[in-house]
C-alpha cells in the first residue's frame, strides 16, 4: 500500500514538472512572438508574369478590385482581356516595407485590353454617328422612317466592337442631322390622258409626293381635272353605286370630316404628311372624325350625292400644300 501511494504522488511529481516545462515554454513562445510582431508581419508577395510588383496585406481585397475591374463597371464595356493574372506568396516580412496595392491594380490594369460595344449609325455603310444602346439606334431609324426622310434607304445601324470608345449623340440630334425632308417637284404645264389635254401642276409620279397611293374606289370617271364649262374643276369624279366603301388613299391622319361648305357636301381631308392632302367629297356617311390616324385602304366614309352634286359618285382631289394636283398623274391612269 505504502508503494502504491509513493508512486502516485512521484506521477503527481511528474506532472506538476512536466506543466511546469509546458508553461514556461507557452510564455517563450509569446514573448518570442510578440518580438517578432514588433518587428515583422504577415505579407502577401505578388508577382505578376513571373515578375515581382509588389506587396499587399489584404489578398482578399486586392483580388476583389481586379476582379471587379475585369467585370467591366461600365455598361458599354463588353470584356476586358488581360494575358495574366496575380499571384500571391504568404511571407513574414520587417514592417518596414510598404505595402503598394493601388500601383498593383495599376500594373495590372496596364495589361488590359477593354473592348467596347455600342452602335453605329451608318449611311451608304460608313459610320456617321454613335449610340450607347441597340434600343436607341433602333429608335433613329424608326424615327426617319416614320418621317420619310428620302435617305432611308442609305441608312442602317451596325453593333460595334471596338477598344476605342466613341462618343455618343442623343437620337433627336442624329435624327435632326440625318433627316432629308422629301422633295415635291411641281411643274407648271399641261399633260395629256387619252389624247385630252388637261391642266397639271405637277409631276407624273407618285414618288415625288414622297407616299404611294391606292384608289379609293372603283368606278367610272365622269369628270376630270382641270378647265370645264362649268369653270375650273380641281378634282377627279368617280361615279359608282351610293353606299359603296370609300378606302382612304394613303395612311395619315383625319383633319376634317364633316360638312364642306363649299358644294362637297359630307367630305373627309386627311394629311398624309410632307404638305401632301386627300379630299374626298360628296360622301353619304362618313366613318372617321377629326384627329384619327387611319391607314391605306381603311374604310372612311361611303358613296353619296351630298353637296353640289347630279348623281352619286366620289369627288377625289390630291393637294400639295394646298395647291390643287390632277390626280390622274398619280391614280386611274
């Protein structure tokens, strides 16, 4: 019994020694560290193509700021190509080198190549003005298109892809500087229908009224444009059945339908644009009111006898700002 308890308490010894030595060799390892701490830290040593560019204590960081910058900030930006990347090298360093993160990012970004993407807009295939975005591109062409500008057909937009950046127009300028407002040739003089000599103020097609026209109805002429007994006739009569569907000869917009004072009785006008007007006369009922948009071949109003009128037929005239055109130069020739 006696030897059991001696050796217990040697192990007791042993122990107390044994964290003794384990002690002291935990507060040697502190003081050591703390030593070190005064004089060294934990850097990060980068090098970039093999090449050293410096340090940095915040790897994390420092990766996150190239890698946002590869992501491209810009929304015009579409990729960055760089050869190569950073890396890094854990080491224990005297604190008196100088960490250089932002001439790090610097080098790197030195490397890069950043490719834009954007849209040209482009007239007989050369580059004339630039937009951020296909939606505004689109925009321009749509524009001219509506206002039939003579060009159009010259015009396109193209994406590009380029490391220069252009610089960018809003679409009302481009639209204002690309837009060719369309030309109607008149020409005082006479032209001839079926050997009749007729008086015409202007050219004989429809190109020139910048607009292509359809007929209104179908029918038989019984009065044509120009000098008559009856004095100066400035339209083109149709004669046909009462009630027939009167088509409007272009697309544009209502700016009168109602009564005409003036002998057309219930009489529709619609503006087509570029000083260009149809009138329709004589009508029994008409189906637009002032301010609609219609379209070519959109049911207006019906055949009548309303006004100064022997018999139920259409009376059609064609103007170009406000001057009277034969319309046989442009329909039922």
């Amino acid at each position: 019994m006696f030897k059991i308890l001696k050796s217990i308490k040697n192990i007791f010894i042993h122990i107390r020694s044994s964290l003794k030595f384990i002690f002291l060799i935990i507060i040697a390892t502190v003081i050591i560290i703390g030593i070190i701490s005064l004089v060294y830290r934990p850097m990060y040593s980068v090098t970039l193509d093999g090449e050293f560019i410096g340090y940095t204590t915040n790897k994390s960081k420092l990766q996150k700021r190239i890698n946002e910058y590869l992501e491209g900030g810009d929304k015009n930006i579409a990729f960055i190509d760089v050869k190569s990347l950073p890396e890094y090298s854990l080491c224990l360093l005297k604190k008196e080198n100088q960490t250089n993160d932002d001439e790090i990012f610097d080098k790197v970004k030195n490397l890069g190549t950043t490719y834009y993407e954007y849209y040209a807009i482009v007239e007989k295939s050369k580059e004339k003005y630039y937009v951020s975005t296909k939606k505004e591109a689109e925009e321009v062409i749509n524009k001219l298109k509506e206002k039939k500008s003579t060009n159009i057909d010259d015009l396109a937009y193209t994406k590009v892809h380029s490391t220069e950046l252009k610089e960018f127009k809003d679409t009302e300028s481009i639209i204002t500087a690309l837009y060719e407002k369309p030309r109607v040739v008149i020409a005082s003089g006479y032209s001839t229908y079926n050997g009749e000599r007729i008086i015409s103020n202007a050219t004989p097609s429809a190109q020139v009224l910048g607009i292509g026209l359809i007929k209104p109805i179908s029918g038989v002429i019984t009065s044509r444009f120009g000098v008559r007994s009856s004095g100066n006739h400035k339209g083109l009569d149709i004669a046909t059945s009462s009630g027939t569907t009167i088509a409007a000869a272009a697309g544009g917009t209502v700016i009168f339908s109602g009564w005409d004072s003036y002998g057309l009785g219930y009489c529709v006008k619609i503006s087509h644009g570029n000083g260009v007007t149809t009138v329709y006369g004589h009508c029994s009922k008409l189906y637009v009111t002032s301010g609609q948009t219609v379209s070519a071949g959109e049911a207006i109003a019906a055949v009548g006898s309303t006004g100064n009128s022997t018999g139920p037929h259409l009376h059609l005239e064609i103007r170009v700002n406000g001057t009277p055109q034969n319309p046989q130069l442009y329909l039922y020739k």
